[in-house]
C-alpha cells in the first residue's frame, strides 16, 4: 500500500488562499486581510517580547552562553532571539523565557 503525498495545489507566493478554497474574490480578499492583520500583531508581540529579553541580555552584560543557560535554551535560540527570528519562536515559549528570569509579562485586551 502507498500514499499519495503529493499536494495537488500550492499557492503560490503572493497568492490568495481563500481564492483557491473557492471563495468569491471579494470575499476571499477581506478574509486576507483580516489573516494578514491578525499575523502582523501576532508578530509585534512577539517582537516586544524579544526586544525586552534582548534588553535584558545587554543590561547584564550577559554572553549569549550565559543568557542561554539561564533562559533554559540553546546559544543559537539565543541569538534568533536578538535578532527577532519571530517565526522560530511561539508567544508562549517567549513569555516562559521572561518568567524564567523574573520578568512577569501582561497583556490588555483592547
């Protein structure tokens, strides 16, 4: 017995993929846009989040060695911190980090 592992469509790169659900073009382009809202503050979350860790690294004159073993992760996780490597990174693991070296994040719902 095999499996068929071949997708039989892809969207392309600046495609719509609600278009090529078969929803009606209008449509498909406000469902787009709110996705696209919806991803862009995801990643400003996360990218505040990762800019007070990387803050925090620099206050304390840690090596990213030292800022590893004390967030729990590995030397390269640090430096895709630093350099804001947002989509290796889920919001929650961030947050974990934080609280590991005492920070205590909070959101507001607006």
């Amino acid at each position: 017995m095999t499996t068929d592992t071949k997708s039989a469509h892809i969207t392309p790169v600046g495609g719509n993929v609600f278009v090529d659900l078969g929803f009606d073009p209008s449509e498909a382009a406000a469902l787009q846009a709110n996705s696209n809202r919806i991803i862009a503050g995801k990643i400003a979350i996360k990218e505040q989040l990762m800019t007070e860790l990387a803050q925090w690294v620099v206050t304390n004159k840690l090596r990213q060695a030292d800022a590893a073993r004390l967030l729990g992760i590995t030397r390269p996780r640090v430096s895709d911190v630093i350099n804001k490597k947002t989509p290796n990174f889920t919001i929650d693991a961030l947050v974990d980090m934080l609280s590991r070296i005492g920070k205590r994040v909070t959101f507001t719902v607006a």
